[in-house]
C-alpha cells in the first residue's frame, strides 16, 4: 500500500507540473492576443487620425485655393473700377492719345449713374410708383434675402447676392427678356455695396440697392435696343408711367394680396428649365406683336398724313387753276372788248374819209 502511495504522489506532482506550465503557456498566449489587439486599435487609431489631418490640410488648402480665387476676383473688380482714372491719368501724361469729347462725356455719366439715378427716384411722380408696391418689393427682398442665409454661406446676415439677384431675374421672366447675363451682372456690380466687415469684402444689396435695381430694370425696358447700355436720353425719357407698366410686367397686383404673391413666386421658383424657357418665348412673341402693331400704326399715320398732303397738295391745284381760268376769261373779255372799240373807230375813220371824199368832189363840180 504504502507502495501505491508513494507512486500515486509523484503522478500527482508531475500532472501538477504539467498543468502549470500549460496554465502558464495559455496565460502567455491571451497576454499575446491581448498585446496584439492593443496594438491593433492603436494602429487603427493612428491610421484614423493619419486620414484626418490629411482631410483637414486638403480642406485647408481647397478653402487657401478658394480664398486666393476670391481676393483675386475682388482685386480684378477694385482694378477694373479703378482702370478708368489710371487711363485718364495716362493719357493726361501722355499727350499724343487723347480722349474724345464724347467717351468723356459718357465715362462722366456713367460715374454718376447711381446718383442720377436717386435723384429720378426722388420724383413726385416715380416716388409714388414705389411708394404703391412697397409692399410687393418689402416680399420680394425678404424671400430673396433669406435663400442665401438658410443655405451654408459665408453671408451672416440676409442680404441679396448676386446668386439671389440672378434666381430673381430668371424666376420674373427678366433676364433673358429685358436685360442679358452681362448686364445683370453689370447692374449688380454698379450698385452693390461691398461688406468690409464680412468674409473677403462681399458685395450684397440691400433694400434701397434693390429698388435702385429696379429703377435701372424699369429704364432698360423702356429701351427699343436693350442691347446697348443707359444713356442720357434714357433717364431723360423715364416717367412714372415707364415704372409703374415695368412693375404690373412682374405680376404685381394692387390691392397688395401678401398670399397671392407668395404662392406667385412659389410657383415660378418650383418650375423647371423647360417651363421658364417657354414663358420668357411668350413673352418675347407678345413683345414682337406689340411692336408690329406699333409699326403697322405708325405706318398708318403716315400713310394718312401723306394722303392728308396729297389732298391738300390737289386742293390748292385745283383752286390755282380756277383762280388762273378766271383770270384767262377776264382777259379774253378785255380783249373782245378792245377788238370792239378799234373796229368802231375804224369804221368812224372810214366815214370821215367818205365824207371829206364827197366834199372834194363837190367843190370841183362847182368850179
């Protein structure tokens, strides 16, 4: 027994052994694992974090790449505003290349657009024309101005871009119609107002830059050849009734309807390429119609003035043909008359002789 024993301690003790170390061997193996996987996340973080700053020097660099593009932009507009006084500054150095009178005349004008401008809308007669749709104009800013601050912008403020101004140009039937791409983009840039204070000095307008805006829309409907820019002679020609025939063109109706006029400009920022396209056609055939018409009047009046003159012209030939008959009768009258008398006095002259005749004779016989 104790023989048994003894063995049964020692298979006891070996077992034992054996057990510790592959105790010890799985210990190891998880502690491996458990080194492996730590090391794992650390390199995914790593890697993650990699892929980030790589993300964020691209988009560093896209919005240096944007911000250059932008300065520039804005540098071209300051050097193209400014390119006009350095010419004129050339040219006053250099004597050989001189301005005309006319190209002087037109830059002076053109400077002065914007004042010219406040002053034909400080009218009784165009004042009041605003002052009418100043509601309809007061719902137009407010939508416009708004779709560029709920979008992600650089605008912190509600104000009207040129993106805005565009939408409304095309969402009115305007662009395209009345004024072409450039000089949409021409009227923005001749008005709008630069903000220092905002990101790189953007232009926006606000509400009096708007109705300004509308007041050069209003002049460049008026126009016979929308194709060429403002003159003189232009402004000269704007009256109330010029502005008021340009805002009941945008569908503005008296009394104000606030519904009506939303769900007007709804419609027409809902509608597609297709649909605007066709309504700009319309509106162009109507255009065409109208001035046909007005040819075709004015062909008439002067048809009609020039029938008036023949008519005159025949009248005062016929009365100078009468007047020149009568005068033909008087004389032929006078002339019978005058053949009368010089053949009464023939015949008196032919008796005197007769007689003096028979006397002769008589004398001679009685001799």
């Amino acid at each position: 027994m104790e023989k048994k024993y003894s063995e049964i301690i020692k298979v006891s003790k070996e077992e034992k052994l054996k057990i510790r170390k592959k105790f010890e061997e799985v210990q190891k193996r998880r502690i491996q694992k458990e080194e492996e996987k730590h090391n794992k996340l650390v390199q995914e973080q790593n890697e993650k974090k990699k892929k980030e700053e790589e993300k964020n020097k691209a988009r560093v660099i896209f919005f240096n790449s944007q911000m250059s593009k932008i300065s520039e932009q804005f540098k071209k507009i300051i050097t193209n505003r400014a390119r006009p006084i350095v010419q004129e500054e050339k040219m006053k150095k250099n004597k050989s290349f001189i301005l005309s009178d006319k190209d002087r005349d037109y830059y002076t004008f053109e400077k002065n657009l914007n004042s010219t401008i406040k002053e034909l809308m400080g009218k009784d007669e165009i004042k009041s024309v605003f002052e009418k749709y100043n509601n309809h104009l007061k719902l137009v800013y407010e939508i416009y101005s708004k779709i560029g601050y709920n979008k992600i912008s650089f605008y912190s403020r509600e104000a009207i871009s040129l993106d805005e101004f565009k939408q409304f140009c095309i969402n009115f039937s305007i662009l395209g119609v009345i004024i072409s791409s450039e000089q949409m983009v021409w009227i923005f840039k001749n008005i709008a107002k630069i903000l220092q204070n905002e990101r790189n000095g953007l232009m926006h307008f606000d509400f009096d830059d708007f109705k300004m805006s509308l007041c050069y829309l209003a002049i460049f409907s008026n126009m016979d050849n929308r194709d060429r820019k403002i003159l003189p002679q232009d402004i000269e020609g704007t009256t109330g009734d010029n502005i008021e025939k340009f805002m009941k063109s945008l569908e503005f109706k008296l009394p104000y309807n606030r519904i009506e006029l939303e769900n007007f400009i709804n419609e027409r920022r809902s509608m597609t390429i297709k649909n605007i396209l066709s309504i700009q056609h319309q509106i162009k055939i109507m255009d065409l119609n109208k001035k046909n018409k007005n040819n075709d009047f004015k062909e008439n009046k002067e048809n009609e003035k020039e029938k008036n003159k023949m008519g005159k012209e025949i009248v005062e030939e016929t009365k100078n043909n009468e007047i020149s008959n009568d005068n033909d009768n008087d004389n032929e009258d006078n002339n019978d008359n005058g053949n009368e008398i010089k053949s009464n006095n023939n015949n008196s002259d032919d008796a005197s002789s007769a007689i003096k005749k028979s006397e002769g004779n008589n004398t001679d016989n009685v001799a």
